[in-house]
C-alpha cells in the first residue's frame, strides 16, 4: 500500500509505502518493503528532488519528468544502484508505477509493476 499527500500546501509531496507478503503455509505475514519519502521543488536548480528513507538507508533522487507536468503526465527517478522507477499519472485516478534494475546503466530489466487507485 502506498499513500501519497500534499503538505505546506503542496510545496511538497509525502509518500509513505509499506509492502507485505503472507506465508501460504504457516500464514504468518511479515513486513516486505517499509519506506517514506518527501518530494520537492528546488528553486535554485529549478527540478524535483526525492529523499527516501528506509530502515538504515538514506536515498536520494531527482525527478525527471518524461511527458507532461506531474498532475498528468509521466516521470522517472533514478537511484544509484543503478534503479529507476517511472510513474504514470496519465490516467484519471490512477497511478502506473514501473521498477526497472540495470547492470551497465543502458539495459533496463523490469523488476516491479503496480497500479495503484485514487481513493
């Protein structure tokens, strides 16, 4: 589940995610993927930066936007490892968000996919 807010009057945008999985035999369910992030704007570069935060890691990205503005087009973050996620807000209600992981930083290997509704 991922959940995304404006605060400060949408000067920045705060988006916490947390991923679970559930055991098919023993049906414990145990914590995946625990993180919160804070988007903003930076004046003096004039882009969209990222900080993410996760158990012990600290990550930080710029935001390129690939189409049009946030509100309804699509744009890309990439990590160092080399990792980029694209979100597509093209589609009413509806946030697209593909995970890609390369090895030399050209070929690019999806490893996630989620679609995720406006509620």
């Amino acid at each position: 589940m991922e959940k995304a807010e404006c605060k400060l009057d949408c000067s920045i945008i705060t988006v916490s995610g947390l991923g679970t999985k559930t055991d098919s035999l023993t049906k414990e369910t145990k914590v995946t993927h625990d993180a919160f992030g804070i988007i903003a704007y930076n004046k003096k570069t004039d882009k969209f930066n990222m900080r993410a935060y996760k158990k012990d890691d600290v990550i930080e990205a710029e935001i390129e936007f690939v189409g049009k503005k946030l509100s309804g087009g699509i744009c890309q973050l990439q990590m160092e490892a080399p990792i980029r996620f694209t979100a597509d807000f093209s589609e009413s209600n509806k946030w697209k968000e593909t995970g890609e992981f390369s090895r030399d930083g050209v070929n690019w290997v999806k490893m996630l996919e989620t679609v995720l509704e406006k509620k």
